[in-house]
C-alpha cells in the first residue's frame, strides 16, 4: 500500500468502474445470446412452414388435376352444362394454390430478415466478447497487482491502510529517532549504489531475515510474470490484427499505401 499509495485512490475507481461495465457486458451478452438464439429459432419455424406449404400446393395441385378429369369424364358422359362446377373448382383450385404460395414468398421474406438480424446479432456477440475479454483481463490484473478479490475488498484495505497511516503519525510525532535511523539506514545503503535507498524503509525486515527478503523475490518474479503474460496476449493480439490488416490489403489494393503507412507506424512503436 505505501508503495502505491499516490496511485491506489484511482486503482480504487478504476477497479470498481471497470467491474461495473464488466457487469454491463456481461448483461449485454446474455441480452444478445438470447436474441441471436430467437432468431435462429424463428428461421426454423419458417423453414418448416414453407414445407408444409409448398406440400399442401402438390396436395391442392394434384386433387384440383383429380377433381378436373372427374368431372370432365362426367360432362363428357353426362352431356350436362357445368361451368357453375367448373367455375366453383377453378376457384377452389386457385385459393389451394395460390394462398400456400403467397405464405411461402411471406416466409422467405421474413427468412432473409431473420437471417440478417441473427447475423447481426452474431457480430455484435463477437465484439461483445472482445470487451468482455480485455476488461477481465484488465480486472484480474488489478486484482492480482493488489492481492484483491475485487474493489470493494480494495477499498477496504486501503481505509484500513489509511487509519494504519494515521496512527503511525501519531507514533512517530513521539518518535524523533525514527527519521534518524531512517535516514541514516538510506545513507547506508546509498553507498551500495541501489536504484531507490527508501524503497527498503517500509521492509527493513528483509535486509536482515532472509525468509523476508525471500517473500519480496517471490512477489516481484510473480509480477514480472504477470507482466510477461499480458505483454506476450497483446503480441498476440497484435500478430492477429496484422494477419488481418493484411487479408484487407489483399482485398482492397487501393489501399496499400496507406496500409502500410499505418502499420510502419505501428511496428516503430513496438520497436524496443
């Protein structure tokens, strides 16, 4: 905490700022999974529709065909005026044919904008899921970084850290000594020409217990680690971009110079 103590107040609302859009997103995904999920199932019960439809037309077409030489065969033998029955059957017939086929254009329409909506759906998910991705990176980092479970168990800390602050000033107003001793143990070690002398004041332990000093290395490999990780994820992501920077190349030459302008930039940036 004294280490970081000029930064810890705005980890504290970072932390918890990010946690609560961590919470957004993750409202936003179930919103969206739910949405691309109702889609699809709205573009199988159309698939299954216009099946039927189009089965119940051959059904139509074929009874109207049936019921056509029935009753041609029975004028025919008869020799009976039947337009009325004519009439009444072509009638029937186009009501059975043309009803199920205007249901099937409507189904195929509305297949088209479910597939459309589903598929954006789909791509919103995706991007979705890349903030999703990089802010729980971001939270676990901070969490890890400061040894927390979450902000509020920061926040806590450093109240307690604070009220820890308050009472050490109040001891060291009766304690002269102690900046003596301090600042004679930084002109100590300054002579062993170490990058920051008063870094080792709140540890003074490890200089002299080695299961301390031991503690200390252990931290600081696990941190370098952490940082090791993120930076070799962001390579990654970045070698992922490039990889599409240039499909898009690829596709739009036009646009090469300025591609390509882009990316020396880029790989300026990165350079060590």
């Amino acid at each position: 905490m004294q280490q970081e103590e000029s930064d810890i107040p705005n980890a504290i609302k970072r932390l918890q700022s990010n946690e609560a859009y961590l919470e957004t997103i993750r409202r936003d995904m179930k919103y969206l999974e739910r949405e691309k999920g109702e889609w699809q199932l709205y573009q199988e019960i159309l698939s299954h529709d216009r099946v039927k439809m189009q089965k119940f037309m051959y059904v139509a077409a074929g009874l109207s065909v049936t019921a056509a030489l029935i009753l041609l065969i029975t004028q025919i033998i008869l020799g009976t005026d039947m337009r009325l029955i004519w009439m009444i059957l072509i009638f029937i017939a186009v009501l059975g044919i043309c009803l199920p086929y205007l249901k099937m254009m409507n189904d195929r329409t509305e297949s088209r904008r479910a597939k459309a909506n589903a598929d954006k759906a789909i791509t919103l998910l995706n991007k979705v899921k890349i903030k999703y991705v990089n802010m729980t990176n971001a939270v676990d980092y901070a969490c890890e970084k400061y040894h927390v479970r979450n902000g509020k168990e920061l926040e806590y800390i450093w109240e307690c850290y604070m009220d820890a602050v308050k009472q050490k000033e109040k001891f060291e107003q009766n304690s002269d000594d102690i900046d003596y001793f301090n600042n004679r143990m930084i002109r100590e070690l300054s002579a062993y020409r170490l990058y920051d002398s008063r870094v080792w004041i709140p540890q003074a332990a490890a200089l002299i217990d080695h299961k301390e000093m031991v503690e200390i290395t252990h931290n600081l490999v696990m941190r370098r680690q952490k940082l090791r990780s993120r930076m070799e994820y962001n390579a990654g992501i970045l070698k992922e971009q490039r990889t599409e920077v240039a499909k898009f190349m690829e596709e739009m030459p036009e646009m090469r110079p300025q591609i390509q302008d882009i990316l020396d930039s880029v790989d300026r940036l990165s350079r060590p």
